[in-house]
C-alpha cells in the first residue's frame, strides 16, 4: 500500500508586509535592542538578557500577527523621540489605541 505524503503549503508573502516588518525591526534596533527571529513557543515580546536589551519574535506567526506584536510591544516600550516613517508611526499609534 503507498503512503501519501502531504505536503506543506507555504504561508503566501506579501512584498508590503515584509518590508514594514523589516521598518519594524529597525526602530526596535535604533532603539538599541537586538532582534531574534526564532522558532519556540511563544508569539513575542521584549526583555533584557544578560543586561542586553533582546526583542524575540515567533518565526512561525503570520505576518499580520508579526506586525501586530511589534507594534504592540514598540507601544509600551516608548517611540516619541524618534523619527519614524508615517506608516509605521500609524501602527504603532493605532496597537496603542486598541
């Protein structure tokens, strides 16, 4: 008897949604923080390690999840002193709010 084999589908990549994850995780390192993309359970969130400020996020998640814990956890920590695209200034703005 043979054995089906699925296969995995592949999670579809938005170019826009990339980009701004990318804008994202460059506040968070002008911010001085080190970002860890990786897989593990758990969906994200910043901490210090070893004195080291550290922000991981889940590898696994889906992009809109990515952005919305980015921005999420960029609320707490604190952007207003620094110059941020208008875009990613409205998402941070908007998880603040919500």
């Amino acid at each position: 008897m043979a054995s089906v084999i699925k296969k995995v589908q592949k999670k579809n990549i938005d170019d826009k949604k990339e980009e701004l994850i990318e804008g994202l995780i460059n506040v968070f390192e002008n911010l001085g923080y080190e970002v860890r993309i990786e897989k593990g359970l758990f969906k994200g969130g910043f901490c210090l390690l070893r004195e080291k400020k550290l922000f991981l996020l889940n590898k696994n998640l889906e992009q809109d999840k990515k952005i919305s814990y980015m921005a999420k956890n960029l609320s707490l920590i604190g952007t207003e002193e620094l110059y941020l695209k208008p875009n990613i200034r409205e998402i941070i703005e908007s998880e603040t709010e919500g």
